[in-house]
C-alpha cells in the first residue's frame, strides 16, 4: 500500500470538503437566478461585471465544481481537476458575495484550492509527480493560513487601536451582531447575554485573541509549538460560535490548521484501520 504524505492527507482533506461544501451550499447559489438585478453588486475577483451573468454559467459552476473537487481529493485528474475545483470554487463563493450579504468564511478555502490547482503543474515543470516533492505546496498553505490570522489582528490594531484592548470595542461588537440577529430573525447565541454582563472577562478576551492572531506566524515553527497554537486558534473559533453565533466550519473541523500539523499521521492511522478491516474480512468470509 502506497504510503500516505502530508501533501496527499492535505490534498483528500482540503478539497473534500471543498467538494461537500459547493454540493450543500448549490441551492443557496442557484437561488440567486431568481434575484432581482438590482441586487447584484459584485465583489472581489468579480468586480469587473456589469451584470449577473448567463444563467447557464451558475448552473454549471453548481454542477461541476464538486464534482472537480472530489476528485481532486482522490488525487484523479489532478492537473485538470485542481484548477476547475479552484475557479468554481472561487467563483460560487464570490457569485454569491455579490447579492448583498459578505461572507468571508471560505476565504481561506479558495485560496488554499489555489494552491492544490498550481502543485501539479509545478510538479511538472519539475519533471516528477510525486506527492513528496510537494512540500512546498504544503508550506505554502500553512503561510496562508498563517497570514490570514496575523492580518485579522492586524486589522483589530490598525482600525480600533489600544481601544480594542480594554474589550469595550468586543462587547460592542457581540452586542451588535447578536441584536442585529434576533432584529432580522436570524439564530442568535443564546449566551451572549450572559458574557456581555461578564464586562470583566471581554478585556482578557480582547487580548488574547490579539495574542493568537498575531503570534500566529510561531506556528510555522511546527512541533509542540504548532500543535498549542493550533488548540488556541481552535479554542477561538469555539468562543466566536458560542458567543456570537458565526459558524466557521472550516476551522472548527480543524481542515483550515492542518497544513501546520502531521497530518500524515492521520492518514497512517486511517489506512492501517483499513488494511485491518480487509484482513478480518477475507478471514472470516465462509470459502465458497
């Protein structure tokens, strides 16, 4: 059995849940046929349009991106199913940024796509296909995962200054999103109320999440070093879900942090469970 690298655990993780993420949310995109076009404002690697585009075009992204993406994580196809997977992916995402409400939550994910789409090309101008020549490919992804922390903390400072350190900004901010939620009958937290009279806890929490986005380039140091600052960032997207009702699933499924950890172990470890379910299985199956 072929052994499992870092690069090939990254590759089944990163774009399987690509894959189940454009399959789940192709109702939602396909929704937007049906928007009016006053709607449209479109953002980001979009903002050269005039207009929605053909119908036709969002119907086919729907369809074909996870289908591109699950087989990029099998390792099929790669050189033509990693940049497919990419552009439909960023494409979805961005399509639907585009009626109204922003998510930034698969931010991350697109570009990390990016960089599935471009290894096996590189891999070829290399002149070798091996998943073990692609470590850079892996430290690439952990850099992105890395910087879009330290920016986040950056942007904290930068915007709201020394403020955002006594937790008055955070209070405001729980207070703010949770009261817009229950307004707009959308799914508050049900413990916002009880941090925001907890005023004493918001300024250690304000710093500490400064300290996780900004320390976050430790984590490129890997080992035990990697692994607590992992449980950390990990920790800060629990207290964002608990608190404030923001979903990123991305990162609380531990897919985001993955290029910092051995995730090779886990693909050793799903591969000897297999091998040993095949062993019980040809021994206790009756001969014919």
């Amino acid at each position: 059995m072929r052994e499992l690298t870092r690069y090939s655990v990254l590759r089944a993780l990163v774009a399987g849940y690509a894959a189940v993420w454009a399959a789940v949310r192709g109702p939602a995109t396909l929704d937007t046929l049906d928007f009016a076009e006053r709607r449209f404002d479109p953002v980001g690697p979009l903002a050269f349009l005039d207009g929605p585009v053909p119908d036709l075009v969002v119907i086919v992204a729907v369809v074909v991106t996870p289908v591109a993406a699950a087989l990029l994580a099998v390792g099929r196809r790669e050189a033509l199913a990693g940049p497919i997977a990419a552009v439909g992916f960023l494409f979805i995402t961005t399509y639907r940024n585009s009626w109204g409400q922003l998510l930034h939550t698969e931010n991350l994910v697109a570009l990390h796509l990016v960089v599935l789409a471009v290894a096996p090309l590189v891999s070829r101008l290399r002149s070798s296909a091996r998943d073990d020549d692609r470590s850079w490919a892996v430290d690439a992804m952990a850099v992105l995962t890395v910087g879009t922390y330290f920016l986040a903390g950056v942007a904290k400072l930068r915007i709201s200054g020394s403020t955002w350190l006594d937790g008055d900004v955070l209070l405001h901010q729980i207070a703010f999103d949770n009261a817009r939620k229950e307004v707009l009958g959308d799914t508050a937290s049900p413990f916002a109320g009880w941090i925001l009279r907890q005023g004493w806890l918001l300024a250690p929490a304000a710093i500490l999440t400064v300290l996780v986005e900004l320390g976050a380039p430790l984590a490129l140091l890997r080992g035990r070093v990697a692994a607590l600052w992992c449980a950390a960032a990990w920790a800060f997207h629990v207290a964002i879900l608990v608190f404030m009702a923001i979903l990123f699933p991305y990162h609380l499924l531990g897919v985001a942090l993955a290029p910092l950890l051995p995730v090779e172990r886990l693909g050793t470890t799903v591969s000897g469970w297999t091998g040993r379910f095949r062993r019980v299985s040809r021994t206790s199956t009756p001969a014919g």
